[in-house]
C-alpha cells in the first residue's frame, strides 16, 4: 500500500502543501518575487501532479484526496499572501477575490457535510478555471489587467457550482468525477 501512495504525482500535491506555509512566510518577510516563484511553482505542481497521475497510471481515491488538500493550502494561504505584499490590489479586486474563495469554500463545505470529506471531483470545468486562474492571477500580480483575472474568477465560479450540483446528485462519496452529465449518467445506488 506504501509503495503504491509513495509516487511522483502525490510527492508533488505534497509539495504543494509544503509550499503553503513558504508562501506565507516569503509574504510576511516582504519577498514578492519569492512570493511569486513560489506561487507559480504551487500551479505547476498541481497542473503536473494529475497529468502524471493518469499517465503513468497511478490514478487513486488517496491521490485525488491529497491533491484535493494540496489545492486547499493554497487557496487558503495566496489570498493572504497576496493581502499583506499587495494591499492595494487586495482591496482594488476585493469583490472578485472574496467571490473566488466563497466559490471554492462553498463545495468543500458542502462536501464536508454531506461526505466528511474534501469531494476531490476534479471536474474538466475546475481544471479549466484552474488554467485560467494559474495564467491570469500572476499576471494581475505583476502588474497586468485586471480584466482577465475577472474573468477567470466568473468561470471559476461556474466550475464551483457545478461542484455543488455533483455534490447534491450523489449519494455517495466518489472522486474524480469530471462534469455533472458525468454524474447524472452514474447508476442509481
């Protein structure tokens, strides 16, 4: 069972949540450009760790779990990164970032009183959004338009209410589910 955990896409949803803490730390010290390698390092990760997954075959509930907790460390601690090196921006795309995250939190909570656990669905529209975000929260970051990250934000939360749909559908904990059409096509339990 050991041997099948330890593989290179869940070594690199546990980096990412290693990662976490780092982010917060660069931010306190007042490091933006370790602030930012780090961050794009996390997005790399998780783009990386389901790719290898299904190409190397090593696909797991537990891979999916951890990859799922990888994501939550860093939605959870780039918001406040991202507040205490750019405070301006923070409150300039306030409204968007608190959009985000009630995006993000209102699956996993409902995951957590339905399941008592992170619903792990990795949906094609999450990685999409993912895509989006992982591209246009960086450039916001160095400057760039805002626009772009708003965007990415609308379709993230599209992907998230279809996490709340799946959610809502199953009577059974599953992971890695990639759309609602998916879900409805399950067989009745």
């Amino acid at each position: 069972m050991l041997k099948k955990a330890v593989n290179i896409p869940n070594l690199l949803s546990i980096l990412r949540i290693l990662i976490a803490p780092l982010l917060l730390a660069a931010a306190a010290a007042g490091l933006p450009g370790l602030f930012l390698f780090l961050f794009v390092l996390s997005l790399l990760s998780d783009a990386l760790d389901g790719f290898l997954a299904r190409r190397l075959n090593q696909v797991s509930e537990w891979g999916a779990q951890l990859d799922s907790w990888g994501d939550l460390a860093i939605y959870l601690s780039a918001p406040l990164g991202v507040w205490l090196l750019w405070p301006s921006l923070m409150r300039q795309e306030l409204i968007f970032i608190l959009l985000g995250l009630a995006a993000f939190l209102l699956p996993i909570l409902l995951g957590f009183y339905k399941f008592h656990r992170l619903t792990s669905y990795h949906t094609h529209a999450a990685k999409i959004a993912a895509v989006f975000l992982g591209i246009t929260t960086p450039l916001l970051l160095i400057g760039g338009p805002a626009y772009p990250f708003r965007i990415a934000i609308i379709v993230f939360l599209i992907a998230e209410l279809e996490e709340v749909a799946i959610t809502l559908r199953l009577n059974r904990w599953q992971a890695n589910i990639p759309s609602i059409f998916h879900c409805c096509r399950l067989p009745p339990e």
